[in-house]
C-alpha cells in the first residue's frame, strides 16, 4: 500500500512537469485574476511531541521510520484577491504517529542507562491520532507584487507562504498488549486519563483536555501554473496547538491506585498495564516510581505535512484590474 502510494504521487509530479513543457501559453496567463479555484492536498503527515525522537535530523533518518508512514489529504476552496494573496479554505483528514522505537539505533549505541537516546527507547510508548482539521489560511506570493510586467511577477513557478488559523479534531490511540491473552491492538487512550488528567479522585492532577483544539499553520510551498486554469505544487505545512496531549504525554507517571479509584474496572485494568511500559526495571516498584517525568509540559506537541497540491481556477474577472 505504502509503495502504490508513493508511485501515485510519483505520478502525479511526472505528468505535471511534462506538461509543463507541452503548454505553448502567454506567461501573462498564469497571472491570476480574482476569482475562485477548487484543489485537493495529499501527503505524508508527522507528529511533533513527546513521543519519538527529540529532533528532525533522527525523526526522518532512523531505520524505522518507514515502516510505517502515514498521510493526510483533503479539499480546498481558494479565493484570490490579487496576484499575490489568496485565501483559503481548508478541510483535511488523516493520521499522524510517533514511537519511542525509532531511538532503537542510538541507544545502542549510547555510553550510559541515562543516555536521552536510551531513556525514549526504554520508555517504549507509541501514539496514533486520527486528525480531522478545517482551517482558513492566506497565501503570499511575494513575487507577484512588482509590476505586472515585471518578469517575476509573469513566471509560471512561484514560491509563497502561508499562515492561518484552524479547528482540529484527534483521537488518540496507542499499542495495548492483554497481560493475560498477549494479544495487541490499538486502544484508544483519551478515556484511560494515563496520567491522570482531569482525575477528581487524586491531589494536584494534571487538567482535563479536549480533542478539539486550535491550531496556527504556517507553511511555505512553490506551485506552478499548467495552462490557463491548473496548477500543481509541492508544499510543507506546520500546524503550531496550544497545547501538550496530542501524544497523551505531557507529565508524571502517577500512583497506579488511582486509576482504581477514577475509573470503571474495565478500564483501570487496561491503563494500568499501558501507563508504564519502561524495560528498565526499577528495584523498588517494578517501573518508573511515582513522580517520575513521562514527557516534558514545557513544550507545546505540533504536527506537519509535506503534500503534493494541485488546482483547477475557474474564469475570473481578468487581468487588467490590478495593473
């Protein structure tokens, strides 16, 4: 499935840069009018947090990365205004992950059991989010603010950047193993509170959060026009949240009781197997003790995607206004 998908975006990047050449247009063509245009976004999709690894160079090179990628796509309304600033509506759906695995390499090779390599692999948690997000960005494409004459302002390719606000969806899952059957499927963690979040029944618990969360993107991307009405590009998009659970991991592992005394049986029993899931074993408690950090609350979690972007503009209201 992974490689279809790949070869499909392959695709896609091949027939637009050939008919890039095969398109004898004015270049002045490509300068847009006002008026609307209608796209769609498909791309791979990152989790920025607690989880995983502590900086881009080892998110995107470790041996694991891409065993298990996953992506995001959607619709897109765009209203340009002049040239060089659109606005846009966005409607997006996908997955994101992140797991503690992908330290596997460094921590082999790190001097001490107090290595940060060493400490995410043995921590061992995993997160997948299901991400349902609208948002209304802008689009700035500063080469088209000289003259309309200008040969910058005419050319086909464009760089521009992007920035907006959105509204997010996520539900949180995470690898579950039955103490007892040892079979693993993906939990939903939210209603598992593994740190206990929003725990009425337990002194100085962290706050309760929402799956529905607001989000600042900010992106930069370089498109070319294709004919008259269709563009195709290639963008990156980062989407900043004002807060740090979108991996379920933010502070303290806590007293274990305490999911006893907040939660249904049902559900006590599975987060007490999933709170903790550390291989180093401590000599006193069996896991990490009590007090102990599980993430780090002073960084807010963030999530981004790398798309391929296409466009069909509908007839506008011509050129000449804006000379």
């Amino acid at each position: 499935m992974r490689k279809t998908v790949i070869r499909s975006i392959l695709t896609i990047i091949s027939i637009a840069a050939l008919s890039s050449v095969s398109f004898a247009q004015d270049e002045s063509s490509a300068i847009e009018s006002r008026g609307f245009s209608l796209g769609m976004q498909f791309g791979l999709s990152d989790l920025w947090g607690d989880v995983g690894t502590k900086n881009v160079i080892d998110h995107y090179t470790n041996n694991k990365y891409t065993d298990l990628l996953h992506y995001m796509g959607g619709l897109m309304l765009r209203y340009t205004f002049h040239p060089a600033i659109s606005a846009r509506l966005n409607l997006n759906y996908g997955t994101i992950f992140a797991t503690d695995e992908w330290n596997l390499q460094k921590a082999k090779k790190a001097n001490t059991l107090q290595d940060d390599y060493v400490q995410r692999y043995a921590r061992g948690l995993d997160i997948k989010d299901n991400i349902f997000e609208t948002s209304l960005t802008f689009e700035f494409s500063p080469m088209r603010l000289g003259s309309y004459n200008s040969r910058a302002a005419k050319a086909n390719g464009q760089v521009y950047l992007l920035a907006g606000i959105g509204y997010f969806h996520f539900q949180p899952y995470s690898h579950y193993t039955d103490p007892v059957t040892k079979v693993t499927s993906w939990q939903k963690i939210y209603d598992l509170h593994l740190e206990g979040d929003g725990f009425t029944n337990m002194p100085g618990a962290p706050a309760a959060y929402s799956l529905w969360q607001i989000e600042i993107p900010l992106g930069i991307g370089y498109r070319r026009d294709i004919g008259e009405h269709f563009n195709v590009g290639v963008q990156w998009e980062w989407r900043m949240t004002t807060f740090d659970y979108l991996d379920g991991v933010s502070n303290k592992y806590i007293d274990p009781k305490y999911f006893d005394l907040n939660l249904s049986p049902d559900k006590a029993y599975i987060a007490k197997a999933m709170y903790d899931r550390t291989w180093i074993p401590n000599i006193d408690k069996g896991g990490m003790p009590v007090g102990a950090m599980r993430g780090n609350p002073g960084n807010n979690d963030s999530y981004s995607t790398i798309s391929i972007v296409m466009y069909w503009k509908f007839n506008g209201r011509g050129s000449n206004w804006w000379q």
